[in-house]
C-alpha cells in the first residue's frame, strides 16, 4: 500500500459530504516535516473557509469525524488553525513493512492508467565525440525511462541522433583534402577525429578573423551603455529608483565583463592558430573552409555519389565509437533513429505545411509564422536545405503513426526551448493534438568557478576521459590502502577494478542527477566520489555495510526474505526508517510528476541516512533477543532492497564489499 495514496483516498471519502471538490481538496496532504507532528499533515480544512462559511478549526473537527482510518492511524489530532494531523499505529507499520520485504515491487503498486510514452534522449552528433554536454540528456532520459518502466507504462526509448548535418560535411570535407590513408586503415575513429577537430579549428578560425571588429565594436556598445548607467545612477536621489539603477549598473558591468571575455576568447582562438605554423598555412591554404563545408554537406543531402559513398563508409566507425560510451555507461534504446531516417519524409512535411496553408515564403524561404514569437520557424532555406525544424517535424509524425503514443517526451539543453515550443504548437496543427507532447529540458555543467565545464584548451571535456577521471578518483576514494586492509578476505585486484569503475560511473550519474533537472550544476569529481555527503559512494557503502551485517549473521537477503521473521517497530529509529522505506513509491510518484530524478535521489539519500541513525542506534548482531534480531535483519534486508532498486532505476550498480 501506498501510505499517502491511501491516505488521500480516505480523505476524500470524508470530504465528499463537506465540498464539491473532494479530490482537490484531500491533495492537501503532506508528510510532516517535524515528527513531533505526527508522519503525515493535512491543512484541507483552511481553504474551505470562504466555501463552507465557517473556522477552519470547526471544519477540521467535520473532517475528523467523517475520517474512516482507525485501521491505520492512532485518532487524528487537531492543531493550530486547523491543521489534521496524522499518526500512523506501530502494528499496522510493522504489517506493511513485513509485507514489503517479501513483494518483489517492495510494495510499488502499478499504474492505474497505465500510457505509453516515447522518450528521446540522449541525441549526440555521431560524427564527433561526446562530451560532458551529453551526460545529462543521457541519463536524466535514462533514469526517466527506467521510472516509467517500474510505474507500470510502456516505454519506447529513441536516440535520435545527429548522423546527417554539417558535422558530416567537415568530415566529408576533412577527408578530401587532410585524410592520411595509413591512419585510417590503421585507427579509423582517431583519424576521423582528427580531421573533424582540425576543419572545426579551421572554420573557428576563420570566423574569429571575420568576427575580431563586431567583438571590438560590442566592447566599445558595452562600455558606452555602463557609462550611461553609471551616471544615471549618480543622478538618481529617489531611494527605490536609486535601487533599480545600481541593479541596471551591475547588469551594464556583467555585460561589460562578457563581452571583454568574448573578444579574448577570439583573441586566444586566432593566436593559438596562427602561432602553429603549419596550421596557419593551413588556414590560409583554405580561406573558404566554412562555405565549402556547407556546400559538401548540401551535396551530402541532395544523394552526391562520391559523399553517399563517404558518408557510408565512415558512418559505420563514428556510431561504433559513440556505442562504446553507451556500452560503458550501461544505457540502451529501443530505437536510434537519426536524422538520415528522416530526410525521404521531409518533402512530404512541407506539402503538409503548404496544404495547411501554414508555411509560407519569405526571403526566398519557406516559414511558418507563429503569433507568439517574432522569429519564424524556417522549414526550408532559400537554397532548398532543410532545417532542424522539418526534421524534428517529421520525427513527430513518424512516431505517431508508428507508436501511437500517449506522451512524447524530448530531453536536450534548455537552450532548445523555444525550438520545440514552435515544434509542438506546429505538429499540433498538423495532427498531434491528442498526444501531449512535452521537452523536458535541463542545465549547465558548470566548472567549480561557476563557468561552463572546458578543457584548460577551451574545449569541451569529452565524456570517455571524464569516465577514466572519475573512475580514477574513486579508486583512490574506495580503494586506498588503510581502507582495504581492513576488509576481510582481502579485495582482489579485479574486485578493486570492479568497485572503481561501478562507483566512478555511478558518482557521475548520482551528481547529475542529483540536482534538479533545469538548474546548472558545478561538477567536482572529489565531491563526487566521497563517501560522505549526498554521493552514489555514501549510498553504495551503504548498501555494501549491510550485506557485511547479513554475511556475519550467516544469512542473506533471500534467506531472510524466505524466513517467517516479521518485522517489529520499538525503537523511534526503527520507526523512522520504516516508515521512509514505506515511502518508495510516494517519492517514485512525486519524481514522475514533473519528471525529476533527484526525488528519487533525495528519497535514497534519507533513507541512507536514517539507516545511519538505524544503525547507531539499534544493535542488529547484539540485539536483546532472537526475535529482535530477526526483526532488525528483516530491516536491513529491506533497507538495502530498496536502495539496490532506487539506484537501479537512476543506473547505478551496486557492490557487496567497499
């Protein structure tokens, strides 16, 4: 059972006779934040004040009386205003606990209604490597997927990957004119790399050139307008508009200082080039670099034999690569449809468009004009290319007809926002209405100085050697020398490879994940891999500590499970515990709401902790007696179930000795 599922339930019942809306108002309740509450909160009774014409505190004394759950709770207690709280019987915990320890979905009940929804994350450009951008998308969707999937709904995972854009016209084009043959042959993935970051630094080059008098003229805007703010401010005497002008003063100098950084960044790109000789004249070698990339790519898209041909033979390595960090990070897909799938459909999308009298020409191309936004979405250039917009256009359709969803959920960078706003209010145009579409978007990774995550180079940290790092520093977090001698039989070299390398990917995952999905994050591996704190580490020597307890019991968690101890509620941190195992499927319903994971993270995370607090406070191996014993066993088996299937929802693994 669901505590505050059935508790809600209850208190509709109660309210049906008081209200017109039962349901609504029984939402209006919470776990407590104090014990000294009771485990559970409603404050239902104030909004119907103005409703019901009387105190609050009256209209809870109604409430109580009509409430039907001496089964489950001690008689509720009026507080304050009129809150009702809640105490949930000692015996009745204990029944449902024991229960729980023996149902394999630890008490989850399935969706009553259940959907099927397809989940696009991930996304990556095949033909460059992955970097800590995509770590986000990659498991926020994963972790969302996995939720779904134990929620009871049907769940269709699609990467939709970037195999088809202008990534491969550098490529195409590196291979012209940079290839070495014998590299290929030999490391075709290094090779393929390098000709993408060189005709990448090329084009920058070139760009940053073209760019060097808009960055210096942006300087001198900056400058001008923090002068004008400056003074205004000086001017200023009234105390609420002295107020507003210190806050234009300050955005003036954070603009100020971005724009300096802008032009030094340029500064760094050109010099950096032109102080490598070879690639200088390389540059100078190809001065038209970046519209020949376009031109190669356009030549791609309209079936160009020669580029056909190149783009299938190297296809086949860049997915191998991206595959390899997929394999690495234990994440999988229904479906990987890239951007190629698409592009025979996209004509058709814009007859739809057309025949809907939706798009229309501008400039020389075809846009759909939207009211809520100034910009157009542009379907087709001027020059007959598509963009993202017909694609994804075309990904939408496709997946209705194929899937028939109830949901489409898309996870990329919040930056894409406004992208798939016009994407949706389209295809709801074209069809989609019944479907709810939604883009789920997320944060920054951030450096430890606030600034977004690069190499010392100024390029993107690439996600396998963020990987080798973390699992590195937690070998050296788990597996130091004063730490493994105590551990009896000694850990083998490969059980010391196993644990670094479960408690290195699980540290990025856990930190990711652990914050809200919109909000940036600073990514600190030190912090990452301790085993104090909000970390996978904490959580997962958690777990390790129990099956330690369970060996030197001569036990196991199936032996447990298939004993007939119950489990028995004495002590308050007994109680604690128990009633925050029994709280796994609230805190599962509460991450599915607005699809955030760290709910879930934070669920484990207390329950960790009151199982700290368990632990100090409750002997297991020393208990009183036999039946306590067995009782506090089926507690802690219980207890690591639980975490073992939480961070499997999230994809983390778990060992038995750390």
């Amino acid at each position: 059972m669901q505590i505050q599922q059935e508790l809600k339930h209850r208190f509709s019942a109660a309210l049906a006779g008081l209200t017109s809306s039962p349901d609504e108002a029984a939402q209006l309740l919470r776990p407590t934040q104090d014990p000294k509450f009771g485990d559970y909160q409603s404050n239902c009774a104030m909004p119907l004040k103005n409703e019901l014409g009387k105190p609050p505190r009256e209209i809870a004394e109604s409430i109580v009386a009509a409430l039907q759950i001496d089964d489950l709770c001690d008689p509720p207690e009026i507080a304050g205003p009129g809150f009702i709280n809640l105490r949930l019987k000692d015996d009745w915990l204990a029944q449902q606990a024991t229960a729980m320890l023996r149902d394999p979905r630890l008490g989850v009940s399935t969706a009553a209604n259940p959907r099927t929804v397809v989940l696009d994350y991930s996304g990556p450009n095949v033909a460059k490597p992955m970097h800590v951008g995509h770590i986000r998308s990659t498991v926020i969707g994963s972790a969302i997927a996995e939720l779904l999937r134990f929620a009871g709904h049907t769940v269709i995972t699609d990467n939709h990957v970037g195999d088809w854009g202008t990534q491969f016209g550098m490529v195409i084009y590196g291979y012209k004119h940079f290839l070495d043959r014998e590299a290929f042959q030999s490391h075709p993935v290094a090779e393929l790399l390098r000709l993408y970051r060189l005709v990448n630094n090329l084009i920058d080059y070139h760009n940053s050139v073209a760019s060097l008098p808009q960055r210096a003229a942006a300087i001198e805007k900056a400058t001008a307008d923090l002068a004008t703010a400056v003074a205004a401010e000086a001017a200023e005497t009234e105390k609420k508009a002295k107020k507003k002008a210190l806050k234009n003063v300050a955005a003036a100098e954070r603009k100020l200082q971005s724009t300096r950084d802008d032009l030094e960044s340029t500064r760094q790109k050109i010099a950096a080039v032109e102080a490598d000789k070879s690639l200088h004249d390389l540059a100078l070698a190809h001065p038209e670099i970046a519209a020949t990339v376009l031109q190669e790519t356009a030549k791609l898209h309209e079936g160009d034999k020669e580029n056909l041909a190149l783009w299938h033979e190297v296809l086949p390595f860049c997915r191998d690569e991206i595959d390899k960090i997929y394999t690495r990070l234990d994440i999988s897909f229904d479906h990987q449809h890239g951007e190629s799938f698409y592009h025979e459909m996209l004509g058709g999308v814009i007859e739809q468009l057309e025949t809907a009298g939706l798009a229309q020409p501008s400039d020389g191309a075809l846009c759909v004009f939207l009211p809520e936004f100034e910009a157009p979405m542009i379907v087709r250039k001027k020059d007959g290319a598509y963009l993202y917009a017909t694609t994804d256009l075309a990904t939408l359709e496709y997946r209705m007809r194929e899937w028939s969803p109830d949901e489409i959920l898309i996870v990329t960078d919040h930056r894409q926002a406004e992208h798939f706003e016009k994407v949706f209010i389209v295809g709801r145009k074209l069809g989609c209405g019944d479907v709810q579409l939604k883009h789920l978007p997320f944060g920054t990774v951030l450096d430890e100085s606030g600034k977004p995550f690069k190499t010392r180079s100024g390029s993107t940290v690439g996600l396998e050697a963020l990987l080798d790092d973390a699992v590195d520093a937690a070998f050296a977090a788990v597996c130091d020398p004063d730490r493994v001698a105590k551990i009896d039989p000694p850990l083998s070299d490969d059980e010391k490879q196993t644990i670094s390398r479960v408690v290195g990917h699980g540290a990025i995952k856990y930190a990711d994940l652990a914050h809200n999905r919109t909000s940036d994050y600073k990514f600190s591996l030190e912090k990452m891999v301790s085993l104090d704190g909000n970390t996978s580490a904490y959580i997962q020597y958690s777990y390790a500590r129990m099956q330690s307890i369970l060996s030197r019991a001569e036990s196991s968690e199936q032996q447990v499970i298939d004993g007939d101890s119950a489990i028995l509620i004495g002590a308050p941190a007994e109680r604690a515990l128990v009633i925050r195992l029994l709280q796994f499927g609230e805190a599962i319903d509460q991450s599915l709401e607005d699809y955030r994971p760290n709910v879930i993270v934070d669920y484990l995370y207390d329950v960790a902790k009151a199982y700290s607090s368990f632990y100090e406070q409750c002997p297991v191996l020393k208990a009183d007696d036999d039946a306590t014993l067995h009782s506090r066993l089926a507690i802690v088996t219980a207890t690591a179930r639980i975490l073992r299937q939480g961070l499997k929802l999230l994809g983390i693994d778990v060992v038995p000795r750390m």
